[in-house]
C-alpha cells in the first residue's frame, strides 16, 4: 500500500497526545484509545505527565512541602519531560510504536504562563520536542470541571493553583486558575492544531471522534 | 526579572570563581572569605549543585550514569534556580557579598561541551542575576587532571565518559575537558570574565583578587 501519510516528527511510529485540564476524561480517553489499536495489533505505548523514575517522586515531595517556586516548578518538570522524551517516547517512536501520551508540553505552557513565567523562556524549555502527529484536546467548562474534582479526587493545592496566590479560599483559587489555564488552552488550540472535542459528549462518543481520526491516518498504511 | 545580560541593581555584590576542576577556584574563595569576614563583611557561599531540592537526586542519577545531556541540564538549572531564589537574591537585596563556587557559566561550558544548544541552556538560565565579577581560572586539562585524579579515576560524568569519546577514563577526561575549556574561553568577552592563570601562586592569586574584589567595592561606595 502507498504511504501517504509522513508521520509529522520523521520517527517510525505515531505520536497521540490527549490534553486537557484535570477531570476533564483524558485517562479515560487514553485507556479505551489504546485497547482498540492493540485489538488491531498495534503496539502502543503509554506515558503520563511527571512520571518518570527519575524526579516524579521529587516533584511530588516538594509539591507536599511547598518548596517550589514558579521557576523551580517549571524546571522541574521540564527535567521530567527530558527524562521520559528521551528514555521512553523517542524510542518507542524510532521502534515503530504509537505513543500515547496523557498530556504533552502544552501543559507546561499553560500552567508555567497562569504562573508568571514568560512564554518564549517556557517554549525553549521544550522546543526540542517532536510535533505530535494528532493532539487532542477536551474541552470542559470549569463548573463541569469542579463537581468532577470535587466528586473524585477533592481539590488540590497544587490543582487550584493556590501556590500562585490568587485566592486563599480553595474553591475560588481552582475557578480562577482553571479559567486561566482554560484560556491558554483556547490560544493554543490554533497555534498547535489541536483537535478540540466538547468533553461534556459521553465516554463512547468522545472515544468513537478519537479512534476515527487515529484510523485514519493508520488507514493510509503508514505503519504497514 | 533579572538578566544575565544586564547589570543588576541589589545592594549586594555578587562574586562567582569558574573554570574545571583543579583549577583552585575553591581555595581562593575559602581564603576570600575569611579575609571578608575578617573585615566585618557580610559573606555568604554558595556552590553548584546543592540545593536540598534536587541535589541528592542529581547525585544519584549521576553515580548510576541515568542522565541524558539534557536532563542533566535541566537538573542543573533546578539546583541553580532554587538557590538563586532561596540564597543569592535575597542576600544581594540584605547587602552580602556573595561567594558562588561555579555560577551559571559552568552550565553553558559543560552542557555545551555535551552537544546541548548554546543557546538553548543560555535561554534557560536567562533568570540569572548578572554577577560583579566572574573570575575564570585557567588551567590544562592534564594539571586539572593530575591534581584532582592522582589517587583516584576520574568519575563518569566528570570524565564525559556518557559522550563515549574514549574507553578510558583517563583520556576521556581529557578529551572532555579541552571541550569545556574552549566553551569557557568563547564566554570570556561575551560575559566580561576575567581570566586568571592558574599555574600562578595562590599568594599571587589572592591578592589580585582582593584587588579586583576591592575596586568593584570601590565603585559602590564601599571601603576596605
């Protein structure tokens, strides 16, 4: 079959992003997307945001200990993302695998800029990073967000952006940062082409507009 | 914020030694130091990589060679960036004279030198405060050697042994070190570093530093 579609980043294989705020169903859309490309024997791999074995735990602990500052914080998890891009995503891709990853630098840019930080200095910390071939991203309003939040994992400090100080009260400290990031979000979705998805839709709709667009790059042959 | 390129305006006076290791750098500000104290100056000393947030991950990640050239970066960048805020900053604004063993210089020579972006790292450590006075301590890369490795293998990192341009440590060190000092020389007129021989007596040494130290002083007002 021709290959008509050249992966955007040169790797071998297909680089997936889902983006979206907290409680806004990526987790959920990740793990559906990979069982139905594995049902189709692809082989997926899966990272998420600030995991790796190297200073994942180190952020949490400072989380917990207030130690951060916002440039320690973006340092920090720009370190993260170095690790995990360059042991685990790179090679996944140059082995030929779909790479699905539970949030990208995008995340980075918007929390670090609601944080202060100027965004050239936050776009240089990643700029080394390979295009993703399809990002998607879900978009939730902030009242959905905070019942889901409040419903599950309750309010965290970090998550309500109540390091950056806009409000002491934690409900009105998580609208206002949410809200910021939401924004930045919304700027980006053009600058980066995401594929924006209303995240309110059900768990099979949302999924069936995810693996249509997957397929049919796949479709076009190019990790035949 | 403040910037590497521009002069800062603390009452403070911020004094940082550079060069490879061996170079004698730290005993020229121990001796610095007790001469300031001496003199009733407010001192404090700081040096690379030892932030209680990230050193002791940065430690372990090296002794089990886990860094790739950027993470390493990136880590470095967290040390640096935590004791700017937490020490250099706020004693530059109390008045000190602050001592850095290493400044941001160090990262741009031995990132460099591992194939990371000049102008990348420089970018990343853009929130540096500029210092009064950078002292570079010249040396060779075999006396660097014999001094710090006569009962002893050059460690793995120190010796580049990660960029595997030899087999053998010995001469991976100095492979990697001629690599570093030619960053550290491009820097000389870029960041006005005065450049001191190493090879001299650390007699000599101190006092021409004392000179420097006492005309920067000079220029603010301040007698000694």
């Amino acid at each position: 079959m021709k290959k008509e579609y050249k992966t955007k980043h040169g790797y071998e294989g297909l680089l997936v992003v889902i983006e979206g705020t907290d409680g806004s169903g990526k987790s959920t859309q990740l793990q559906l997307l990979k069982k139905s490309l594995q049902d189709k024997s692809y082989g997926v791999m899966v990272s998420e945001w600030k995991t790796s074995r190297l200073i994942a735990d180190v952020i949490d602990d400072a989380k917990e200990r207030n130690l951060l500052n916002a440039t320690t914080y973006s340092l920090l998890y720009a370190a993260d993302f170095a690790d995990r891009l360059e042991n685990q995503i790179i090679p996944a891709l140059k082995s030929g695998f779909i790479v699905l990853l539970d949030r990208y630098y995008y995340t980075a840019l918007a929390r670090d800029v609601v944080r202060g930080q100027d965004i050239e200095w936050v776009k240089n910390l990643y700029d080394y990073a390979p295009e993703p071939d399809l990002v998607f991203y879900l978009d939730m309003p902030v009242d959905v967000l905070l019942k889901r939040i409040i419903g599950t994992t309750g309010l965290d400090f970090y998550e309500s952006g109540r390091d950056v100080g806009f409000s002491t009260d934690f409900y009105n400290s998580f609208e206002i940062y949410q809200n910021k990031c939401l924004e930045q979000y919304e700027k980006m979705k053009k600058e980066y082409g995401f594929i924006s998805i209303d995240g309110t839709k059900s768990i099979p709709e949302i999924h069936k507009v995810m693996n249509n667009a997957v397929l049919e790059i796949l479709n076009s042959g190019v990790l035949n | 914020m403040a910037k590497l390129t521009e002069k800062h305006n603390y009452d403070g006076t911020l004094i940082c030694v550079e060069g490879i290791d061996g170079s004698g750098k730290s005993t020229q500000l121990a001796l610095l130091r007790d001469w300031l104290k001496s003199c009733g100056k407010d001192v404090i000393y700081t040096e690379w990589n030892s932030s209680p947030l990230i050193c002791q991950t940065t430690k372990l990640a090296k002794k089990k060679n886990m860094l790739s050239p950027r993470t390493f970066s990136l880590l470095h960048a967290v040390d640096f960036a935590d004791r700017l805020q937490q020490v250099i900053a706020p004693a530059l604004k109390a008045g000190f004279i602050v001592l850095a063993d290493r400044y941001a210089y160090t990262a741009f020579a031995r990132d460099v030198a591992r194939g990371v972006e000049p102008k990348w790292v420089r970018q990343v450590y853009d929130f540096a405060i500029r210092p009064d006075l950078t002292l570079y301590f010249d040396i060779d890369p075999k006396t660097s050697m014999e001094r710090i490795c006569f009962n002893r293998t050059p460690k793995f990192y120190e010796a580049g042994m990660d960029l595997k341009l030899s087999n053998d440590p010995f001469e991976s060190y100095i492979l990697f070190q001629s690599r570093v000092i030619k960053e550290y020389k491009k820097m000389l007129s870029e960041y006005d570093i005065v450049k001191l021989d190493a090879n001299d007596s650390i007699h000599k040494k101190q006092v021409k530093i004392r000179e420097l130290l006492q005309q920067i002083l000079a220029e603010k007002g301040v007698a000694i």
